[in-house]
C-alpha cells in the first residue's frame, strides 16, 4: 500500500507539474500553442525585406528572419507543426494590426524609435538606413535646400514624412509635401513628375531606383534628413516571454554568421524576380550590431568599433 500511495504521489506531482506548465504560458505563446498558428504580418512592397514575387508570395530579408523566428517558437512550444498564417499590412495599418492580435509580428522594414516603442515593442536590429530623398538627375536637386517652394512626396505612417514635414518647418522650405498611401505610388510620383522628389529610407529608395525603367536617370541625395536609424522585427508590447524566444532567435542567427550569409543574400545577389542586385555591403555598423544584437531605438548606439 505504501508503494501504491508513492506511484500515486508521484503521478499526481508530475500531472501538477506539466498543469503549472501549461499555466505558465502568457499571451502571445499561449495563443499560438493554443491555435497552432503563428501569423506574420507582410508588406507588398518593401524590397529586399518584404515583398511579393511572380507567385504573389511574400519573400525578401525580414521574412527568412520571421521564418527563423517561427522555427525558434516551434522548438520553445514542443510543436510538431505550426501553421504560418501570411497577412497583408502597410505602414498605416502595421501596428494597429499587431495591437490588435491580427499579426503576431510584423516582418518589414519598419523604423525602431522611442516613439514606437511606447506602442510596441523591437526584436533586435537587422538593418541601419537613413532618411534620405531621390529625384531625377535632369532635376539638379543638390540638397534639402534645394527642395525649397517644390513639390515633395513620402509615404503616409511613416518617420520619413514626419522628418520631411518637421525639416519643411524648421528650414522655412515652403514645401509642397505629399503624402503617398504606399512605396510604389510614391516613386511613380517622381516618375511622372508629380513631385521633384521622394523622401524614404536610403534602401528602399535604392531597390526603386534600382527595379525603374531608367536607373541611371536618378540619384539619391548625400544630404539626410536623419541619422543612420535601426531597423527591427516588430511585436506586441508587454509580452516578456514571447520577446525572449523572438530574442534569442534572431540574436542567434545574427551571432553566428548565418546573419551575414542572409544579408549577402539579399543585398550583394540577384534578387527575383526581376533579378534586381542592391549591391549593398553590409556596413561596419551592422557588423557590429550583428555580434553584439541590441534592440536599442537610439541611433547614436550603433556605432562601428
């Protein structure tokens, strides 16, 4: 009887445990255990992060590190599967949706500011762009000062409109600005003449510039309306174990070179479906930021050692 009563003590010790242990998972890793989905939120058009290829299916940097990501939240919940639902976002509708439980993370390229972090919360950084314009070279635009009394065209949701928008006043330029619902309206804006020029992240401005008709017909300004800004993988705010699987995933592909390799990848190759080569090498900053991963908002913290 006593023997019995220990094989029942144990048992009953070892069903509390795996009960604690399933009380233990909290938000996000709870709802995905739950509903054996994980939900990535994507943009259309945000090339080489996010975007969409022949097939309509979103490729680019940003999602193999998501992909990275499911596969470390996979292991962490003991899944033999786990669907990965795919969802439109755009910079207007990006952090609304993951407030809201729409997408659990958003894979693009979205700016990591103080900012935003009020909303929601940054993996570590996986890439450093600065604001910066692109006009046609038959425009002669040499400087920010230059876009005095012109036309000038950012997308709607961004920190770039709001750069443009706050030089526009601090400068007295008298600015035409225009806010554009996407990346690529933005750039037929410049196209077409509608605006002299377009203010968005250095890298995006390239892969448009880059994918246009006449690549040689434009150039990207010297001239920055920011200093060199960290990108990251956004997720919900407030959720500490979640931010620590999503942490340590990317930490461990940006440590071990893996990170380096994804980055030539997108950035030094051919890309599809055009066949488009950003050629970008990753700068001394990243480097940095790759062996020592931080999510930190302040730009003057990414520094080359």
């Amino acid at each position: 009887m006593k023997h019995v009563g220990i094989i029942g003590l144990t048992l009953a010790a070892a069903f509390s445990a795996g009960a604690a242990n399933a009380e233990e998972l909290t938000g996000t890793l709870k709802n995905i255990k739950e509903t054996g989905a994980i939900t990535l939120g994507y943009r259309d058009a945000s090339i080489p992060f996010s975007y969409l290829d022949d097939s309509q299916k979103p490729i680019g940097f940003a999602m193999d590190i998501c992909y990275r990501i499911v596969d470390a939240v996979k292991a962490e919940l003991k899944l033999d599967k786990l669907e990965v639902k795919l969802n439109p976002v755009t910079s207007s509708t990006r952090i609304p949706l993951l407030a809201n439980g729409t997408i659990d993370l958003e894979c693009g390229s979205t700016t990591n500011n103080a900012d935003r972090q009020k909303q929601i919360s940054f993996t570590n950084t996986h890439f450093l762009t600065a604001s910066r314009y692109v006009s046609k070279k038959s425009s002669k635009i040499n400087s920010i000062d230059d876009l005095k009394g012109k036309s000038v065209v950012s997308t709607g949701g961004t920190t770039n409109i709001k750069q443009l928008v706050e030089a526009n006043a601090a400068r007295n330029l008298g600015i035409n600005v225009i806010t554009a619902k996407d990346h690529p309206e933005a750039f037929l804006m410049v196209e077409t003449d509608r605006a002299v020029a377009y203010v968005m992240d250095d890298i995006l401005l390239a892969s448009f510039v880059a994918g246009s008709k006449d690549p040689d017909a434009y150039v990207i300004s010297t001239d920055a309306f920011s200093t060199p800004e960290p990108y990251g993988i956004m997720l919900r705010k407030d959720d500490p174990a979640f931010k620590k699987v999503v942490d340590g995933a990317t930490a461990a592909l940006y440590t071990s070179g893996e990170g380096q390799k994804l980055y030539d990848k997108w950035f030094t190759q051919k890309i599809p479906p055009k066949g488009l080569n950003l050629n970008t090498p990753i700068g001394a900053e990243l480097k940095h930021e790759f062996a020592k991963p931080s999510d930190s908002p302040d730009p003057a913290s990414y520094k080359a050692m």
